[in-house]
C-alpha cells in the first residue's frame, strides 16, 4: 500500500519557507540600516577630499600673512571664534559668487592668486579654520550654531560637523586647529544638475603661526 507523503512534504515547505522569510527578516533589519548610514557618510574625508584638505593646510602655512595669524590667534580651544573663506552659491554670476573668496584671499594670504586658483581648481565652495575640539563650539556665535542657521540642508555640511568626534588635545597638544573644507563634486554618471558636495577635516598645528609670522 503507497503512502501518501503530500502533507509531509506540505509541512516541510512551509518550515522551510518560514526559515527563509527568517533569514531575510534577520538580513533587512542588520544590512539595510549598515547600507543607509554607509550612504550618509559616503562623502565625508574621502580620499579625494581630504587630499584638498591637505593642500589647504599647505596653502594657509606657506601663504599665510600676519593678519591670518591674528585671525588665528583668537581661536583658543574654549571659544566660539572661527576663521571662514565661502563661495556665495546666491548670486547669479561666477564672479559675483567668488567675491568673498577674492577678498579673503587678497587680505589673508601673500599669494593671492594661488589661493584663489585653489578655491577655483578643487572647487572649494566653503574653507573654515576653528579650534582642534569643535565640540565646544556651540554658543550663539558658535560654529556648530552658524552651521545650523546658515545650511539647513541636512546633512550637508552641519551632518558632517555633528558626525565628527570630541577631539581631545591630550597628547595631541601641537595640533591646535583643524581645517574644515566643503567641495562640490560633479557625477560623472549623471548631469552636471546632480552634483554632490564631499566633506574633510585635517589637523593643523599651532606652529603654524610661526610659519606665518616668518
């Protein structure tokens, strides 16, 4: 006599699909939040970005002038001071929108061709010098305030200033500042409409108002 193995075989391919769904239900909930915040971060200190950071830091040690040093001098770790070069994205022409970018440079650096043509060739579109611990900042003239008023566009740049660490001097006590540079990418996947903007810090240190005063 043949026995009937249907609701054997029914039984085994409900416990089997319910394993599946399990697995997926485990994969979903772990790997998609991980791809989310990988996305969100995607554009902060990659390689590219922070190579610009570096150059910044080059810029400010070798063409820095003595009024950069007074700038930089009133950027002690417990204030709300920072020094900042942008591009005003507002205006309607290019020349308009490098204005603050021009006079900046002609006023804080010897060199003020080179500084322009690096905020132009790496299309910096904003340059901030603050303290080594930028988690103290947050009075009402604040850097971590100006970000928030200034750039409601989260996270943009306020999105890579909150995701960056409490930097503790310790036994980093020489690296008094930090370099703070937006970029604005263009996709070459897409139309120039789409272009994204990366984000990087570096540290700077506090001998470099020495190079300056040279």
């Amino acid at each position: 006599m043949k026995k009937n193995n249907k609701g054997f075989v029914l039984v085994e391919t409900l416990v089997v699909s319910v394993a599946i769904a399990a697995i997926f239900s485990v994969i979903y909930t772990n790997i998609v939040p991980v791809l989310g915040e990988y996305e969100k971060v995607e554009p902060y200190d990659d390689l590219d970005t922070k190579y610009i950071a570096h150059w910044m830091r080059m810029l400010v040690i070798k063409q820095g002038n003595n009024k950069l040093s007074v700038e930089l001098g009133k950027l002690s770790p417990n204030s709300n001071n920072y020094f900042e070069i942008k591009k005003n994205k507002k205006e309607t022409t290019e020349e308009k929108r490098f204005q603050e970018i021009t006079n900046k440079c002609n006023q804080y650096f010897t060199n003020s061709y080179t500084c322009i043509n690096f905020f132009k060739q790496f299309n910096i579109t904003k340059f901030y010098i603050v303290p080594y611990n930028i988690s103290g900042l947050t009075g009402n003239a604040g850097f971590k305030k100006q970000v928030k008023d200034d750039f409601g566009d989260y996270p943009g740049l306020q999105g890579y200033v909150d995701s960056l660490p409490k930097y503790n001097k310790g036994s980093k006590a020489t690296n008094y500042y930090r370099i703070i540079v937006e970029v604005e990418r263009n996709n070459d996947l897409k139309n120039s409409e789409d272009n994204y903007t990366t984000y990087a810090t570096v540290e700077v240190n506090e001998r470099v108002k020495n190079y300056i005063n040279r």
